[in-house]
C-alpha cells in the first residue's frame, strides 16, 4: 500500500485523517516539532530548514495541514508573521526537499482557507475563479497556495482545499460553540448576519482521501458543505437541538472587537461559498446541514 506523509498530523483534522488513512490500509508518516521515538514519526524545524530526508523519500503521497491556529491567539505581530511562516515557509521547505530527493511524488495535497476570498460579509457566492480578498487572512491564502502551486512544475499533481470551519461532535469549534449554549450564556455574534462555510471532518476526510485516489482531483476546491447559514441561524439551532434557550442579547461586534481584537474579524464576518465543483467530481456529502450533521 501506497505511503502518505501528513504534516500536521498531530492536530484536529490531522489525527482524524492519519486513523482513516491507516484504517484504509495506508502507511501514514507524521512529521512533527517534537522528537518522537515511534517508527512513524519524523522530525522538522521549518524555523531552521530542516526536515528528516527519509520521510520524504518513503513518501507516496503528501497531505500538508501543518499551520499554526488562526483562532488560538491574539493577532499580534509576531502571532501574525507566526502564522504566515508555519503556512507558507513549511511548504516552501517541503518543495524544496521534494525536487531535491524525490520528484516522483504521486501528489501533493494542501489546505488552503476560505479566508482567501477575505473576510467579508455578502450575498455573493465565491467559486475557486473568485480573486483573492484583500485582507490578512486573504494574504495568508494567496501566498501558501503559490507556495503549493510550485509543485506543478515538477509535474506533481497539486490538489488545494480551501477548508472552512471544521465541525465534528467532539473536539474543535463545535465544542466551543456549544460550551456557552449549554450553561445558558450562548449569544449571537454581532449582527448575526455573517454566513459560516463549514464542514464536517469526516468529509473533509474523505476529500482528502479521494484526493489521493482518484486523479481527476486536481487543482483547487472549495472544502464547505452545501449549506449556507448564519451566525444567528446557528446560535438557535443549537439551542434547539439541545432544549434550551437563548437569552442573551446579541453580542455587540464593539465588544467582540475589545476581547479578541483583530482576531475578530473571523467571528463578525463571513461569506457563502460554493461547493458546486468537488460535487460536480461525484463527491457525496454525508453532511449536508447541520442540522443533521454534528448536532445529532
């Protein structure tokens, strides 16, 4: 069976796709800051160039999720170059170290953002053809995805998903977003007009996984389930499904502002994006609302 490197295999998504990769059959690689004794696990420091040469060579296939969280800190500036580098320098490294010692690599798989498009709120429905936004998060996209692009001049199949926020009964933003609806204190962001591209991990997994095995996948998807629902039409269906009531008055997008600072704007706004092209690929959802999705 084929070999998968995972960068960011330690995370959220990436533990839930090495267990899915492995139980598929595949020998799944992890590359880590951290040094770690296990067979399966491999060394970098992308602050200082360097990655386990042997990781690559075994590779087949590489999924590349590693970043540092856009929602875990205030956006400093040193948070903000932080964010950048551990996106765009680790691909860099990446494809560096593959032209070097392995130009036969099957295909290279990113994460990418729907932040490219920028954050705002509208009625507008982005495609993969929309241009980049103009703000941080939109930067950030533009510049990890060109990064990743350099692989098709290896002549590599390069395959980008710009995820959403990624859903799942446990663990990751569901769980803070139903933390404060179960004590009582849940509230509407702002206005609660801004839209939330989301999906489920265990589509996003399986993307990921068709990506390596189905060849057609190349080139850039948007990775959101087919609904379209607000920030408001979130809060109430929470509370719903969970018996319980939303007393609070909204949230004031100055408050938000004071908390989180630049950071907020990733709570405050946010568009519709359109799925229409991974489906048009016979991707089937098993999540197509939230209702029925990690709610349940």
């Amino acid at each position: 069976m084929d070999t998968v490197l995972v960068t960011g295999g330690s995370g959220f998504v990436g533990k839930h796709l090495c267990r899915k990769l492995k139980d598929k059959g595949y020998n799944v690689l992890i590359v880590s800051r951290k040094k770690n004794q296990e067979p399966n696990y491999h060394f970098w420091n992308v602050t200082e160039n360097f990655i386990d040469q042997e990781a690559i060579i075994k590779a087949n296939y590489i999924i590349h999720l590693a970043g540092a969280g856009i929602a875990d800190k205030r956006w400093t500036k040193k948070r903000k170059q932080l964010l950048f580098d551990s996106r765009v320098n680790s691909t860099n490294l990446l494809f560096n170290k593959v032209k070097e010692i392995n130009p036969n690599l099957k295909a290279f798989i990113s994460a990418s953002g729907v932040g490219y498009y920028g954050t705002s709120t509208s009625q507008r429905i982005f495609t993969e053809q929309d241009e980049s936004g103009k703000d941080f998060l939109s930067y950030i996209c533009k510049f990890w995805e060109k990064a990743a692009l350099q692989f098709n001049s290896l002549n590599i199949r390069t395959v980008i998903f710009r995820t959403g926020v990624v859903l799942a009964k446990k663990g990751g933003a569901f769980e803070k977003m139903i933390k404060p609806i179960k004590l009582g204190i849940g509230a509407v962001l702002g206005k609660g007009n801004q839209y939330m591209p989301w999906i489920h991990i265990d589509d996003l997994c399986r993307m990921y996984i068709k990506a390596i095995e189905d060849s057609e996948v190349n080139g850039i998807y948007n990775a959101v389930a087919p609904e379209h629902i607000t920030n408001k039409e979130i809060t109430y269906q929470i509370a719903k499904t969970l018996n319980k009531k939303i007393y609070l008055p909204p949230i004031p997008a100055i408050l938000i502002k004071l908390i989180f600072g630049k950071m907020s704007i990733i709570l405050l706004k946010g568009s519709r994006i359109s799925c229409k092209k991974i489906s048009s690929l016979k991707f089937k959802f098993l999540h197509k609302t939230l209702k029925e999705t990690a709610l349940n």
